[in-house]
C-alpha cells in the first residue's frame, strides 16, 4: 500500500467525517431552535388518534409503499428507492470496512453481498439518470445540483463495487479514486440536496404532530370506501 493510498484510507476520511460532524451540529442546533408550533383549533378526527400515533406514523412512512398513492401506484420507482438507498448504506460501510476490519471482506458471502446491492444501485443510479434527463416533467424541476449529485452517487457506487475485493493486483487507482470520492462527499453533503436525510425527522415530526392532532394520521380506510373500490370493474 502507498502511502497516499494510507492518507487516503485514514487521516484524509477521518479529518472529513470531522468537517462533516461540525457543519451537521451547526446546523441542528439552529434546527433545534425551532419549535412545533400549538395548534389552534380542537382536535379533531375519532378519537383513536393523537399527535404521538401520528408523528410516529409519519417517521415510518418511507417504510409503507402502501402509505401514498406515489409508491403505491409505482411499485418499481420504489423498489429503486430501496436498492439506491441500501447501496448509499454499503458503500458508507465500506469506507469504515477497509481500513479498519479488511478481514471481513475475505468472507465471500459477505464480499458478494456487498458487490451485489453496491453494483445494483450503481444501475438504479444510471436509471435516475435516464428519467431525470429524458422526462420533461422531471427536467423542468431538476437543478444542476441534483444532476451533479446523482452523477458523482453513480460513478462513486462504480468505484465502490471496485473497491469491495481490497486488492491491489491491477493497481490502487480504484481504491485511491473510491476513497478521494468518499471524502468530497462528506465534505460537499451538507451543503447540498443530498442532506434531505438530515431534515427527513424533522419534517416528518412536525407533519404527523399536526395530522395526528387532526385525526388524519395514521391513516385508515372505511370499509365501505375499501369494499366499493373492490367491487369496481
């Protein structure tokens, strides 16, 4: 190993993940200023609802494609989201994986494992891509930012699938180029549309707070409505 590639691997990742974690409690201290604020009217709804059953309904509502008529309708788009997203947690693991538990990369499930969800959401990345540019709908709300983010998730899940076996056979080039990506993504996160994920409970706190308080949340079906939807042609 090189001793860039060693740079690369430890002092470069570690001094990154610092940056991250300072510029993250920065910014959810002036969240944490924020308060939800009082509702105004009465509650509403059955009374088999609260604030607490709807904030906690809402917080778990990226696990129920069934939830909205988006992913209920479009099984496939959200079978992406899951792909995509469990391949943005392996890739991350990865970066610890290497240089600090590289012995498990030498258990071929797992090496595999990681090769397959990293590798299939490096084709969910080309896809997003695909739809983003060739759908006018999607390009007329797409920012340089989001094509600049989905492109370098892309490329960076190729460098990863790469990166998995830890060899340096045929060079360091992928390893050198996985872990220099890896550290431009901590430091450019937090400034970009990627951090969605930092306001995620937030937001969902305080629309499933409020739902919850109007009886909305969580949501229910009438078996009438259900029975007359099922009995349509």
């Amino acid at each position: 190993m090189s001793e860039f590639l060693h740079f690369s691997e430890h002092q470069l990742q570690e001094g990154a993940l610092l940056f991250m974690a300072l510029v993250y409690t920065l910014r959810l201290r002036w969240l944490l200023r924020f308060k939800a604020g009082k509702e105004r009217q009465a509650s509403t709804g059955l009374g088999d609802t609260n604030p607490r059953k709807g904030f906690i309904y809402s917080w778990a509502n990226v696990a129920m494609p069934g939830a909205m008529e988006s992913t209920r309708t479009k099984p496939f788009l959200y079978g992406q989201f899951v792909v995509f997203h469990m391949g943005v947690v392996a890739a991350i693991g990865l970066s610890f994986v290497i240089p600090y538990g590289a012995h498990l990369l030498t258990i071929r499930w797992l090496a595999i494992a990681l090769q397959v969800i990293i590798g299939g959401a490096c084709l969910v990345g080309v896809m997003r891509m695909w739809r983003r540019a060739g759908n006018k709908h999607m390009r007329a709300i797409s920012t340089p930012d989001d094509y600049f983010s989905l492109l370098l998730l892309t490329v960076w899940f190729g460098f990863a699938f790469f990166a998995v076996p830890n060899s340096t056979a045929m060079g360091e080039w992928h390893l050198l180029t996985y872990f220099l990506l890896t550290a431009f993504f901590l430091i450019y996160v937090p400034f970009s549309k990627i951090s969605h994920y930092l306001y995620y409970p937030f937001t969902r706190y305080y629309l499933g707070k409020t739902m919850g308080h109007r009886g909305v949340f969580p949501l229910r079906r009438r078996p009438d409505v259900a029975a007359s939807e099922g009995s349509k042609p």
